[in-house]
C-alpha cells in the first residue's frame, strides 16, 4: 500500500487500506456488502479529517480551491454526458 501524502496521517491511511481491501475482496466482490454498507466508513472519515487539516497546514487546499474553481465548467459538462 502507498504512503499518505502527509506523512502523519500514514498510520489511519494503513488501517483505512487494510480495512478496504478485506471489505472489497470478501464482501463486495462476493455480493455481500454494498457502497452503503462499507464498515470502512469510520476510518475513511478519520484519513480523510487528517489528510485535510494537513492540506490545510501546507496551504495546499487553497489551490485545489482554486482550481476546482477554474474547472467547475469543464467538470458540469463531463458529468453530463451520458453513454
């Protein structure tokens, strides 16, 4: 598994990953479990807490702000289109 762009967050990342993989290979491949059942929730809300209070220390979500931003167009009209 990789590495958490932040590094303090590489511990809850871990178990987030660990969690995942064994709900998806044993459960949802298998028909067991859906996208709203996923008892990997918990953990994913906790990396994901991490991971932003570190984006925000680094300045870092102030860019992706601004350049979701700048590709809200782009973005509408490829969530758009249908196959």
């Amino acid at each position: 598994m990789s590495q958490s762009l932040a590094p303090e967050c590489n511990e809850v990342k871990e178990r987030y990953d660990t969690c995942f993989l064994k709900w998806y290979s044993e459960k949802y491949l298998r028909g067991l479990g859906t996208t709203d059942n996923n008892e990997c929730a918990g953990l994913f809300k906790e990396y994901s807490k991490c991971l932003q209070g570190a984006l925000k220390d680094r300045g870092i979500d102030k860019l992706l702000d601004e350049a979701r931003e700048d590709n809200k167009e782009n973005d509408a009209a490829l969530m758009g289109k249908k196959k």
